[in-house]
C-alpha cells in the first residue's frame, strides 16, 4: 500500500482518470461532471488577429541589430499588455532537451498506478501525483492526472516525492528546469525594458525566485461535453511556460476580451504566461518572492 498523508482536508474518493478511462470507458463519475454552466462548448475559430497569439523572437531580443531589439521589446510589452500570453521562438534551449523532458513525463504517466502512488499529492498540496487544490468532498474535479514539484529554492523540494523511475527522470527535470529559469530570467529583463523600466528591476523587487514543474496529462474522454481537462484559473506565478506534446490536440485556451481563444502550438516554441504577481497592481510591492512555473501539456 502507498503511504496515505495526514491532512485534516477531506476529499472524499478520487477516482484517478486513465484508471477510469482503461477499465470504465465510458463510465464518468458525478464529480467529474460540471454543472450547466461550467460545461465546454464548441468554440468557432476566430479570424486573425483575434486568433493569433503573440510571437516573441527570443534571437532577435537577445543578439539582433538595434533596430530587431527596439521592434521586438515593443511587440513584447504589447504582447504583455494586450494578451497576457506570448509564444517565444529561438529560444535557445536545446531541442532534444523539450523533447527528452516530453518523453518522460509520458513515460511516467505510462506507469503502473501502484509506481504513481508511490509519490502521492496530500489533500490540500500541490506537490506529488495526484489532483491539485482539491479541498472538499463537492468539488468538481479536471479530466486530468497530474504530477507537480517543487524545484527551487531547495527548501521547497520534498525529496520523497522525486520519481526513481523513469530512468533519468530527475536528470532530466533538474536539466530541464535550469534551462527553462534561465529563459524566464532573461525574459523578465526585457520585459521590463519593454516598461521602461532597467532590466534588474522585477529581481530586485521580488528578491527570491520559486520555481516549480507540473506535469499535466489528459487521456481522452467518452463525453468531453460533460468535462473540463483543467478549470479555468489564472496562475499566481511570475511567469508560467508551457510547453504542449507535439502532435496532441489543439487544448488551451484563454480569455481574451470575454472570449475564449484556442491556441494554436507553434513547433518548438514555449507558451509563456505572464501571471498575477507581476500584474500591476498596488500590492505588487508586498510579494517576497515571485513564482517561476513550467507546465507540460502532456495528451
């Protein structure tokens, strides 16, 4: 038996999805099934630009000529301030890298759910293999599996939690993640260059950065119109990147203007988020750390 954790949270049962979706095909359990209100609807594409998220060349910011830096720190500050959202291209990170890190979280996903509970999310954390935030026996609950850490600082990490299988795995999260802060620093440079702003100011306002990784994966559902693969939010981070399996269905979405755009993935780039904590706002000044978040979108 996995180790149960102590948590004066109760959730009631939660049924785990692939397990669900291997001996229930066609079986949704009440708590899954979203009210009225809640339930999906298909969305009519939208014509550019509405339907066209930002792009970001991270070359041109980082080693064009003066005029490719000027147009690209002012398509970012747009980016930022019209959409929130932005997918960033040449990014430098190695592209054998996104894909080894895309692979294992597969792999682990893949796992007998004996293995996956071995590393078990306690009620009302957000760390381990599990559902996140659920913190009631009436909450509905995301068509999805998911598997979170804590990266950095290392005070954060709970080494229990840390997968010995797949082979390579923490390996690769710790290479992965290193890559993916280097990114999200330099990105917060120009970001305030693009406010006008100097370019160490977000890190010497925040001081200390936490970075997590959540691994988000969807298997396929026998009535998608009754279920949401993960529930409308808005991420308290800095920033989020989200990287989406190549070949998957088209799943995220955001809102822009009271309606809900589906992004389109381009090839190798990385979907960023600008979250809460760098939205202007009085009590930005209050923050003692700022969040650095990676997702992968994993079908």
């Amino acid at each position: 038996m996995p180790p149960v954790p102590i948590s004066p949270i109760k959730v009631g049962h939660i049924d785990d999805v692939q397990e669900l979706r291997k001996t229930k095909p066609r079986t949704i359990p009440q708590r899954f099934v979203r009210d009225m209100t809640e339930r999906p609807t298909l969305t009519t594409p939208l014509p550019p630009p509405y339907s066209d998220m930002p792009v970001i060349d991270f070359y041109k910011l980082s080693k064009g000529n003066k005029e490719e830096v000027l147009t690209e720190l002012f398509n970012l500050a747009t980016a930022c301030e019209e959409w929130g959202f932005f997918q960033v291209i040449n990014h430098e990170i190695d592209l054998n890298l996104l894909e080894s890190i895309e692979n294992l979280s597969r792999e682990f996903f893949m796992l007998p759910l004996e293995e996956k509970q071995k590393y078990p999310m306690a009620p009302g954390t957000v760390q381990g293999y599990g559902q996140a935030f659920v913190f009631s026996e009436d909450q509905k609950l995301d068509w999805c599996n998911m598997f979170a850490l804590g990266i950095e600082p290392q005070y954060v990490r709970n080494p229990n939690l840390w997968p010995k299988k797949p082979e390579k795995f923490s390996e690769t999260v710790e290479e992965y993640s290193g890559e993916i802060r280097k990114l999200c620093y330099n990105l917060l440079t120009y970001i305030a260059l693009g406010l006008g702003l100097k370019g160490d100011e977000f890190e010497k306002m925040f001081g200390i950065s936490v970075q997590a990784v959540r691994m988000n994966y969807y298997p396929p559902c026998s009535r998608p119109d009754l279920v949401l693969g993960l529930s409308p939010h808005s991420d308290g981070s800095a920033l989020t990147v989200l990287q989406q399996a190549k070949g998957g269905p088209v799943g995220l979405q955001i809102l822009k203007d009271n309606t809900w755009v589906p992004i389109q993935p381009i090839p190798n780039a990385l979907v960023i988020n600008i979250g809460d904590t760098i939205e202007v706002r009085p009590l930005l000044h209050f923050f003692p750390f700022f969040i650095l978040s990676i997702k992968l979108l994993v079908t």
